[in-house]
C-alpha cells in the first residue's frame, strides 16, 4: 500500500520551492496511492489536486480544504460520493471511469452552490434511465454534466420530473447493489481458491525437494525444473490476461497485484544479470576487446612515443560519470557503468598516462607512454615556398647593406649637407642641374662707366 507521505508531497511541490504549508497545486496521479491522508491539515491552501489513475475506494479527509477548487479522482475505485460538503469553494469534480452505482449519493453536494462542472462518465450510474434528469434536478448550480452544457428548458423538464425519476433511481441502484454483493463474493471465492492452490503447490514442491530420510537434497537437474516453473507461471500469466472478467474494483486491484508482480520480477531478474560478472580476460591472462556502449574510438602512435586513445564520449556527459583505469597491458573506461576495455598493442608506462577531456568535442584522449622508448633523429621542418622566398629576401638586403655607404650627418650643423662633395674631383666633368650650377658659378659683374647709383631704384635679383 503506497501512502501519502511528507517526503512525496515535498517533491512534488519542487515548482513552490518545497514549501507545501502554501501550496496551491498539486499533482500526485499515478502513484498506486489507496487513501486521501494528511493534504487536509499539511496543504491548506489547495486549490487543484489531481489523483487521478489511483487506487482509492472512499473520498475522505478532503473535508477542511476550503479553497478547494478542482478534484480529480478519474480512474480510481470510488463507489460512492461523500465527504466533500466542507470544501465550499468546490467548482469541478472529476470521477470518470469509477465505480459510483449510488446515485442518490450526489444529494450531498447540493450544500456546494460554486459546483458548476462533474463528470461521472464511465461509471455504472451513467446506465440509469434518466439519470441526466435527475443529476440536473438534485444540482440546480450545475452548468456542465459530462462535458455537455446543460440548457434552461433541460433544467426546467427535469425539475418537474424529479418526483418520477427518483423512486426509479432507488430502484435501479438497489439492484446493482445486489449485483454487487454478488460480484464481491465471487471476488472472494476466488481469492480463497487461489491461496489454497498456491500453499498446495509450495508444499509439493516441498516434499519433492525432502527425502525419504526427512533431509533437503538439491536435485542435478534443478535447472531444468526452474525452466521447467517458469515456463508454467509464463502459461499462467497468459491464462490470466485472456480470461474475462467484469470491471470491478476487485478485478482492478486484481490487475494491479499481477502487474506488480511481473514488475517486481523483472527487477529481480534485472538485478541478477547485474550481479553476474562479465568475462574480462581470457584463460591466459589476455584482455578481451569490449566496448558495451559502441562508441567510436582511435588509437594511435605520435612522435613522441606514446600511445594516444580517443575516446568518442558524449559530449555533454559530466566528467563524474567517468572513471578510468589505465594498466601496462590494457586501457579500461567505465562510463555510467558501461564498459570500455582496450587490449594495448605494446606495454606501457601507466604511472606517466594521463587522461584529458577536449573541450571542443567532449572526446576522452588518453596519452600512455611506451616502456620502450625509441630513439628518433629530429625531422627538419619542411620550407614551404613562403619560407623560401623570405630567405631569398634576407641574403638580398644583406648583399645590399654590405655595398651601401653609410652618410653620417652632424646634428649641429647649421648649414645643409655638401652634395657636391660626395662624388670625387672626377666627377666635376658631369653636367650639373640647371639651377645648382648657376647659382654655384655666379660672379659679380664689373659697372660701366655711365653707371649711376640710383637709391631709389631696387636692386636686380
């Protein structure tokens, strides 16, 4: 029996940061719960709950929760409607597919004047004659029954008809009552029929493993009995599923216990593979080549004599989640307990291995150095064209430096540099430009004998 904890509310209030003293919402469908418990004195500020796909048979302790607002109970085992007249502010009531047959039961919700919405589908009232009618009359707040908006005329034809139709309604579920007593005591036959099936059978099996002399003796073909009971219970399941059966609350609890055992089963079954361990090495010692997560791998030699494996891990995998273990013969890498095991073509040292996440791909790269270090000759780079042409460049300038003369100039000379004084006299033959040789050769010419010095007149440039 799964019950309503603290630590279950808790977590499912993980969107009101685990506070359930104000929690509005809360969801806990799906969890095999058999009794509404503690939500009235734990959530008091409950607006919405949801538990549908339960296994609950009675409405209770739902009482104090005034804010209430919407209650999902589809898909359990409720028989009957009650205990919700203390949830005032109650607008929707959700009881599809259950197992309400006392009609008459909904009378209790006539004290909830804000219930506007119910839905009683699939459940073995919904078979009544008039049973539209008299829901609509006993709830004149109700908008909506079964998803299907209720109309004025409706409303009214129904009201009027309420003396007729309730006698009917009494008398209809009197006698699904009475099918129901029925269906409880064959539920209860069976049950006892089954237990006594099942001790008789454990005790033959018992015998048959006790000897004569009163001691257990374990039979030499005891696996092929197990195969042999398996393949029985197998046959049995099959029986199970097929046999037809009516929709009651015990043949649902009934489906439940069975798929709860199957489940349980698995588990076991799973937890025993677990347990057997897998083959890693061969008789001789040699380690076997396994990869369980069929990842993609390289392995390598560099140029430094080591031996490098990438390891195509996922990229966003936690780092944590990894464990690896690097020895002289083999590489292992367990990755969320799958195994990746490696046979090392040649023996290195794992003191000096080192193992690396690559933060662009995500990729496992183990370095292992090799015991057996060979020496190589240092392999000279190789030019490319750029290279070449750079160094053609350099011995060019050099050449050319080692040809040029170097003019040093004074700072402290006021006047500008001597360019003729660079050639030597040999050179004077050389034509000079036509305006540094004029000014260069330039000479006063003698005054004639008329010549009169005017100083008002400017002189000749």
């Amino acid at each position: 029996m799964v019950r309503i904890t603290e630590d279950l509310v808790r977590k499912r209030a993980e969107h009101n940061e685990l506070e359930i003293s104000t929690l509005e919402e809360i969801s806990l469908h799906q969890q095999d719960i058999e009794r509404i418990e503690h939500l009235d004195r734990w959530c008091r500020e409950l607006k919405i709950l949801y538990l549908q796909s339960n296994l609950i048979p009675r409405i209770e302790n739902v009482s104090r929760l005034k804010k209430l607002e919407y209650l999902n109970l589809a898909l359990n085992n409720v028989e009957r409607v009650e205990n919700l007249e203390g949830c005032e502010s109650l607008k929707k009531l959700d009881l599809t597919v259950n197992f309400v047959g006392e009609l008459t039961s909904i009378e209790s919700l006539r004290g909830n004047y804000h219930l506007e919405e119910i839905f009683l589908t699939g459940n073995p009232c919904t078979e009544y004659e008039e049973y539209r009618e008299f829901v609509i009359a006993t709830l004149p707040k109700l908008k909506t029954l079964d998803g299907v908006d209720i109309e004025k005329s409706e409303r009214i034809q129904a009201v009027q008809n309420l003396g007729i139709n309730r006698p009917r309604i009494i008398q209809q579920q009197e006698e699904y009552k009475k099918k129901r007593a029925k269906q409880k005591a064959e539920a209860e036959k069976k049950e006892r029929e089954e237990a006594e099936k099942n001790a008789q059978e454990e005790e033959k099996e018992n015998q048959e493993k006790q000897g004569p002399d009163g001691r257990w003796y374990t039979d030499i073909n005891e696996s092929d009995k197990q195969k042999a009971k398996e393949k029985e219970h197998q046959k049995k399941v099959d029986e199970f599923w097929q046999e037809k059966t009516s929709f009651t609350p015990e043949s649902r609890m009934e489906v439940h216990k069975k798929l709860k055992e199957m489940k349980e089963k698995d588990e076991k079954k799973d937890d025993k593979e677990e347990k057997k361990e897998r083959a890693m090495f061969a008789p001789d010692g040699r380690p076997f080549n396994i990869n369980e997560d069929k990842l993609d791998f390289t392995l390598l030699d560099d140029e430094n004599n080591n031996i490098v494996l990438d390891l195509a891990v996922f990229r966003h995998m936690d780092t944590s989640l990894m464990d690896c273990d690097v020895q002289p013969t083999y590489v292992r890498v367990v990755l969320k307990g799958k195994l990746f095991q490696l046979c090392l073509p040649e023996e290195i040292n794992a003191d000096k291995a080192s193992a690396k996440r690559s933060q662009t791909t995500g990729h496992l790269v183990v370095t292992m150095p090799k015991v057996k270090q060979v020496l190589r000759p240092k392999q000279p780079e190789p030019e490319t064209k750029t290279k070449k042409e750079t160094k053609k460049v350099e011995e060019a300038n050099k050449e050319n430096s080692r040809s040029r003369q170097v003019l040093e100039v004074d700072s402290n000379a006021r006047s500008g540099v001597d360019i003729g004084s660079i050639v030597s006299d040999q050179s004077k033959s050389v034509v000079k430009p036509l305006g540094a040789s004029r000014r260069g050769t330039k000479t006063e010419r003698p005054n004639s004998e008329h010549f009169v010095d005017n100083p008002d007149v400017p002189p000749l440039e």
